[in-house]
C-alpha cells in the first residue's frame, strides 16, 4: 500500500478518517506489512502483501486475523493486539 493511500482511507464501519498506521515492513513508501487502526471503533485491518484487508466484522476470516495477530504481536501496539475488534489475542 503507497503510504499516500492514508490520506483517502476510511474505517468501513465508522467512517472514522483518518486512520492510523503501523508500519511492519516497509520500503520505498510501500507498505508491506502493517495495520490500520480506527481510534473511534478501535478497528484493526491487516496491511499484506501490500494490500490493506478492510472487510466488514461477518467478512473477515478470523483465523486469518489471529494468526497475523500473533506473527506481529511484538511489533504492534497494546491497542490493537489486547483490544482491537473484532477480535483480539
């Protein structure tokens, strides 16, 4: 994702803007590897591959998310990984 990206991306469920980024992986102004956060719903949405996942709650694989969740629990915040919806470690 081109970071410039944040200056148009929306919460999908809020329509909180703007939304927070941490970055995991990044090079040249693309991220790799992130999330973005919504600070008013406190949302998570997984940066892969270059692609923001931003799905609604009955679309998202929680699996999937858990699973990010773990690989980068030490690399992101408290925020997302303890309390981030829709579901959280």
């Amino acid at each position: 994702m081109n970071k410039k990206m944040l200056d148009i991306l929306a919460c999908p469920i809020c329509k909180h803007h703007p939304l927070e980024e941490f970055d995991i992986n990044v090079k040249d102004e693309l991220v790799h590897e992130g999330v973005l956060f919504c600070a008013e719903c406190s949302r998570y949405f997984p940066i892969t591959e270059e692609i923001p996942i931003m799905l609604p709650d009955e679309l998202r694989d929680k699996k999937q998310d858990i699973e990010f969740l773990e690989k980068y629990a030490k690399s992101l915040p408290e925020k997302i990984v303890k309390n981030g919806n829709p579901w959280h470690l």
